[in-house]
C-alpha cells in the first residue's frame, strides 16, 4: 500500500523528479571537475548514487529500459565509489 501510493507520487511528480536527479548529477560531477584532487568524494560518490536511484526509479515506472541499465549502472559505480572513498577496499 505504502510502496503503491509512493509510487503513484513519483509518477504525478515524475518531470520535477527526474529534473532533480538530473540537477544532482550535475552538481556531483561539476564538484569534481572544479576541485580535483581536493573535492568531498564521500560526499560525491553518496549524491551522486542517490541521483542514480532516483533516475532509476522513475525509469522502472516508465518502463525504460535504456534508463533503467543506465541508472543501475551508475548505482553499482557509486556503490564502489562510495567503498573506495570510505576506504572499505583500498585498490593500489
């Protein structure tokens, strides 16, 4: 019941949505490109999964699938991101 009224919130609200995970994706990348070495990757590598998981759900209700493998991707990178920021699996 929860999952189907949050789901028919996304879709009622899907452009502002998408345009916000968009608008995150955008602002983790431009951190990165202006600081280099020096930016929050922690920080980075979190938004921009989050991003990916919004952009991935509305694409899972539009039925998308060039999104949905694209969102998921980015999810996985962010996952590794996240545990090489934290230093979980330190890669030489």
């Amino acid at each position: 019941m929860i999952a189907n009224n949050l789901n028919l919130f996304i879709l009622k609200h899907i452009k502002f949505i998408e345009m916000m995970g968009v608008l995150m994706r955008i602002f983790s990348f431009s951190l990165v490109s202006w600081l280099g070495p020096e930016s929050p990757f922690m920080f980075v590598w979190s938004f921009n999964t989050f991003d990916a998981v919004i952009l991935s759900w509305c694409s899972i209700l539009k039925k998308d699938l060039a999104y949905i493998l694209l969102n998921l991707f980015w999810i996985m990178v962010g996952i590794i991101g996240i545990c090489r920021a934290g230093n979980y699996f330190p890669i030489s």
